[in-house]
C-alpha cells in the first residue's frame, strides 16, 4: 500500500465512534442535494439510492416529478431532453431515467401521471425498443439502454425497433460483453504481466462515462439469470478479476494525484476518488445481489479495501467543507457540483450493498 492510502486506513481507524459513518454523510449530501425537483438527472439518482419512496423537496415523490415535468410526448413517442434550457441534466445518457424506474422496482403496468395524462412503464419500455439503435446501445453512452432492456425483457426475448429492425436480447448482451472485454483489453493484460498499475488516459474502458462501471453493471445484471451465467462462465469470471485488478492500479493513480495535486485541484481528486470506490462497491455489491456471487478471500479484501477507501476520502471530503459549500462551488463549478450529488448517491448505494455483508 501506498503512504496515502495507510494514511486513509490511519483516519479511519482513528475517527471517534460518535462521528457520522461515511455511508450517513453520503446519504445526508444525497438527500439534501439530490431532492431538487428542477434536477431530475439528480433525482435519479436519489431513486437510486434510497429506492421509490424518495422525495423532492416539494413534497412529490420523485418518480412523480420525473414523469410529470420532464416527460414530453411526440405523437406515439415519448422522449427526455438532453439537458434543460438552462443546463440542468435531465438524460445525459439515453434511457437512464426508465432504466432508474426499473431498477427501483417500479411496477411496468403501474401508471404515473405525465403531463396529458396516465402513462406507464411499459409504455416507455416499448418507446425504448423502437428507438434502439444498435450502434448507439454499444457506444460509451449506451450502457443505460443496455441494462434497461435486460430488465424489462425476458432473457431469450426479441424487439423491432421503428426501423423495422429485429434484434435478439442474447444476440445484445453477447455483443455488450464483448464491448466490456475489449474496453479492458489493456487492463487484461497489465493483470496478465503482474504491473502494479495501467496508468489511466481517457483510452478503453476510461472513455466511458463513470468509467464504464455501468457497462459492467448492465452486462453482469444480464447474468442473474442462470442460463447466461451458464453460457458465460469463465468470461464473466475473468472481467470480476479484471475489476480487482482496477481496483489495486487506480488506487495508487489516486494516491499520487493527491500527495502531488496543489491545494487546488486536491476537490476533483477526491471527488474521483468517491466515483471510483463507490461505484467500485456498487457494482460488485449488485452483482452479488444479483447471482449469489461469493467472493474469494482475495476479492473479499479487495471489498473491505474498497470500503476503507472511500471512507477516508469521504472523511477528507468532509473536512474540505465540500460538503458545507455545494451552493458556492454549484455557482462556480457547476460539473463538480453535480458529480457530489451524483457520486454521493452511487457511493451510498454501494456501502449500503455491503454494510450487512462485509467483505462477501
């Protein structure tokens, strides 16, 4: 380990008894923050924290907010800006808010009230088949599509989209795994030859959003069912490796960056270092909910790590007064403001998938 991350597990074991816990901070920022009911990008991710019964601050649950404001009809289809007029994240990412919905738990036949009126999950499922686009499902961006279609869609299941275009879901989900083995070819292969880390540049799997962890999610989710873990196997075995692997060399990136960064730049570091081993437990943490996954005792380490981790720089976080100052710092860093509620929120959710099941 490096000097920065003892000095991390120093902190932590250090903390008083009576200090919140990371995982009350988290979920402190993403109720405070992620309840804005002109935000529905961060509603989204309250939902995915704290499940249906999230609210926002006027009082309306958020999936209700979500429908009724920013849900906009086109004929027989439905659609979500982009952003808002005035910036504000509304679907950054294609499908992300019904794949929200889903994973929730939201009922498909169950309506919500849109603006005209009654409109229900299924009927955005089916709005999502006939956009699908192939192309688009397998680009960085597409990992929201992907695993909302595995959830709302039988495993051996088929859809047309508005093309006329018929795809099989296995022939997808085969292709999505492939996509995810080739974006961590060279992480594959550093694991392979022992190196200690992959230094990160924007190439393979860190040209996806949130450096591609959703399209993790969106393949290993496929796989809670037993007939494509079984047409898997070892092909999803070895990218669960290659995650703790990433885990080892993006740890150590992290450490330098902040024993080098000035004071300055030390926010983004440790905002990168929340995204990281938040979604890092998020996912392995959905992935053992998902498959009855059982860690080895290495990867169960790698897991307690991962939870050390982002404790001490959810603590560092904290004291910075990042926390205190999200209205300044929305005024004059508008993306960093929206990655503490959204990485607040993931991190959450992935010390909640652990908090009963320490390291497996």
């Amino acid at each position: 380990m490096t000097s920065v991350t003892l000095a991390l597990l120093a902190l932590l074991s250090a903390t008083p008894a009576a200090r919140p816990s990371a995982e009350e901070v988290l979920r402190t920022q993403c109720r405070t923050w992620a309840a804005d009911p002109k935000n529905p990008w961060a509603l989204a991710h309250g939902i995915a924290a704290e499940g249906l019964a999230f609210k926002a601050r006027d009082g309306r649950r958020a999936a209700d907010v979500i429908i009724a404001d920013f849900l906009c009809r086109e004929g027989p289809d439905f659609r979500f800006d982009t952003f808002a007029a005035d910036g504000t994240p509304v679907e950054p990412h294609p499908h992300l808010l019904v794949k929200t919905l889903l994973l929730a738990g939201h009922p498909l036949p169950r309506s919500l009230r849109a603006s005209w009126g009654p409109v229900t999950l299924q009927s955005l499922v089916e709005d999502l088949e006939r956009d699908f686009r192939h192309d688009a499902a397998l680009s960085p961006h597409g990992a929201w599509t992907l695993d909302a279609l595995s959830h709302a869609l039988r495993p051996g299941a088929s859809f047309t989209n508005g093309a006329g275009e018929t795809f099989r879901l296995p022939t997808v989900m085969d292709e999505a795994l492939a996509l995810l083995e080739r974006e961590h070819a060279e992480l594959m292969a550093g694991m392979k030859a022992g190196l200690p880390q992959v230094p990160k540049r924007k190439q393979g799997i860190y040209a996806h959003p949130c450096g591609g962890l959703h399209l993790f999610q969106a393949v290993a989710g496929y796989a809670r069912h037993p007939v494509v873990r079984k047409a898997w196997g070892a092909r999803l075995d070895t990218q669960v490796d290659v995650l703790i692997y990433r885990l080892g060399s993006e740890s150590r990136q992290y450490d330098a960056a902040l024993t080098s960064a000035p004071p300055a730049y030390r926010l983004p570091v440790l905002i990168q270092m929340v995204k990281f081993y938040g979604h890092f437990l998020e996912t392995l943490g959905r992935y053992r909910e998902d498959t009855g996954w059982k860690p080895t005792p290495e990867q169960a380490r790698a897991v307690e790590l991962a939870r050390a981790l982002l404790d001490g720089a959810v603590r560092r976080l904290d004291a910075s007064g990042a926390f205190r100052d999200m209205q300044s710092i929305k005024t004059a860093q508008y993306q960093l403001y929206l990655d503490l509620i959204g990485d607040s929120c993931h991190a959450a959710h992935g010390l909640r998938y652990w908090r009963n099941h320490p390291g497996g």
